[in-house]
C-alpha cells in the first residue's frame, strides 16, 4: 500500500499519552464522581467487525462504502490519482492531508477496489503522469474514468496520525497483537480479527493499515514472507 505524500521525521510528543488517556476517559462515558463524559466517535480503535469479513471504521465499512460515500462523509477536500510505485503496482488513492479522527488529527489515504484489468485500462487513457519524491508515478484519471472509480467500494484505509505513538499506548488503545514482528527500522502489530496493520517506526511517522478482516492476508503475508521481519521476543 502507498502513501501520497512524504511525511516528517519523528519528533517526541510528551502529550500524547496524555491526551490518548482523556480520549479513553471521554469514550468510556460518564465518570464515576463527575458529570457525564462526551462519548468520542470515529477515533481509529473504534473498529466494529461483521459477520461477512468486512469492518467499519472512521465511519466507512470496507468493502461497502464507495469512493464517492467515503468523500462526502470525510472530507471535502482531497487529492486523488491512480499511483504506481516502483514495483508497479497501481492502485487509485484519495488523500487527505488534514483529517480529523474524533480530537486525533493525521492524515488519511483511502484506496478504491477497482480490478487490476480496469485500472490498466484507465492507465492506458493517460498520456503522461508526474514523479513523486518516494519515485513512484502519479497519474490523474480521466473525467470519465473518475466517475467510475467513484463508484468503486473502499478496499483499505491508511491514518497517520499527527501524535507519535509506542508499543504501550498501542497495546493500551487497541490490545495485545496476535502476531507483532521486527525489524531495525520498523515493527508491525497485526490484529487479523480487526484487520489492522499499525507500523511503528522509530525515525518516521506511525501508519496504521486498515482493510477488511477477510482479506487480512493482502497486508499480513507480505511481512511474513519478508526476511527482514522476525516475531517479537514476547510473541
């Protein structure tokens, strides 16, 4: 899965911990001794998981809402081009730089499940494209083709958030993986009933991938199969 944009190097954030302890307060409902607490919505733990494989979260159920439903709920403003990383790989991605996730402000990518056979062909009607810093090519769809592609159900989310995370507010927010792999630069906690991905990194910004469940294998077998991962000491 590709990002749109280059993100900024690390930077400790003391208050993050801080601020995800009142989001967890706030989302839990009224306090013990005080007034009730404002229930919090669409923050990126909230992942509800249905009978069919697919999930919902942010307020978009993968597999089932279209481009088009997911722009009109989340965002306004996006960017939006058929990218093809230096693997060759394409996909259609709307991005939005600055979405808000409850009080939780990142970036989000979302990612149309249109056939590899279609998007070739939307390819093929573009003359030219533009190179991104990270090398992969970003094309704009045709007028005709975009119609289509708004259309098309949501296959996968990406959320960076703005806040630094660690291992200890993932595991507080979003429980114990069932696998967590590692690298020198990057580890992975994988939650396959959720069908979350989240990549901690110690130098770049934190992602968290998100497709549905029944399909986990696209994002989990690739760090499986790669030797640069190793499972965690505790795992």
């Amino acid at each position: 899965m590709k990002i749109l944009a280059n993100f900024d190097r690390k930077r400790l954030l003391p208050s993050a911990a801080a601020l995800l302890l009142g989001l967890t307060l706030s989302a839990c409902g009224p306090a013990p001794d005080g007034p009730p607490q404002r229930i919090v919505k669409g923050l990126p733990w909230q992942i509800n998981s249905f009978e069919d494989g697919s999930s919902e979260v942010f307020g978009l159920r993968l597999g089932h809402t279209t481009l088009a439903e997911a722009l009109e709920i989340i965002a306004k403003d996006s960017e939006s081009a058929i990218v093809i990383d230096q693997q060759n790989h394409a996909s259609l991605e709307s991005y939005i730089s600055h979405y808000k996730a409850g009080p939780l402000q990142g970036r989000l990518i979302l990612v149309a499940d249109i056939p590899a056979s279609q998007l070739q062909q939307m390819i093929q009607n573009l003359e030219h494209g533009d190179y991104m810093a990270s090398g992969a090519r970003k094309l704009l769809p045709t007028d005709a083709d975009w119609e289509i592609a708004l259309q098309a159900p949501i296959a996968s989310i990406s959320f960076i958030p703005a806040i630094n995370l660690d291992e200890d507010i993932i595991v507080n927010r979003f429980g114990q993986a069932a696998t967590q792999l590692q690298s020198e630069e990057v580890d992975h906690f994988l939650y396959p009933d959720k069908g979350l991905d989240i990549a901690l990194s110690e130098d770049g910004k934190e992602v968290l991938q998100y497709i549905a469940p029944r399909q986990f294998h696209k994002l989990s077998q690739p760090l499986l199969n790669n030797p640069r991962y190793q499972l965690a000491d505790n795992k």
